[in-house]
C-alpha cells in the first residue's frame, strides 16, 4: 500500500521479529537488573525495583505474543 505520495506506508514487524525484539529488551533488562543488584546489594533499592517491574511488564508482553493469537503482538 502506498501514501498519498507514492512512499510506501511503513510495514509492521511480523510476530517473530516482534519476539526477537521483546527478547532483546528482556535480556538487556536482566543485566541491567543483575548489574544494579551487584551495586546496590540489594533487590530491595527503588532502582533495582522499578527495573525488575520493567522486565516483569516485557516477560508478560513476550508469553501473550508467544503463546496467543498475533493480534496480541504490540
């Protein structure tokens, strides 16, 4: 499908990109996680926290697209 200028509309990531992508972003929160524990020595610190919520948030948004319908998929 084109736009009004004859530019082609920018496509959607099909679901195993989308995958490949939230697996990225959780990993790198894991070690970002993991590094500020390692700082911090503790789970417990607010950064550490507002971290672990993140990845809990992307680890949710993977198992949706993973195991439901594509449609899921942000």
């Amino acid at each position: 499908m084109l736009s009004e200028n004859k530019v082609p509309w920018p496509q959607q990531p099909d679901h195993a990109t989308q995958l490949i992508s939230l697996e990225n972003e959780i990993h790198m929160l894991r070690t970002r996680m993991e590094q500020m524990f390692i700082e911090k020595q503790s789970f417990t610190v607010e950064d550490v926290l507002e971290i672990s919520m993140l990845l809990d948030i992307k680890i949710n948004e993977y198992m949706k697209c993973k195991n439901l319908k594509r449609s899921y998929c942000n």
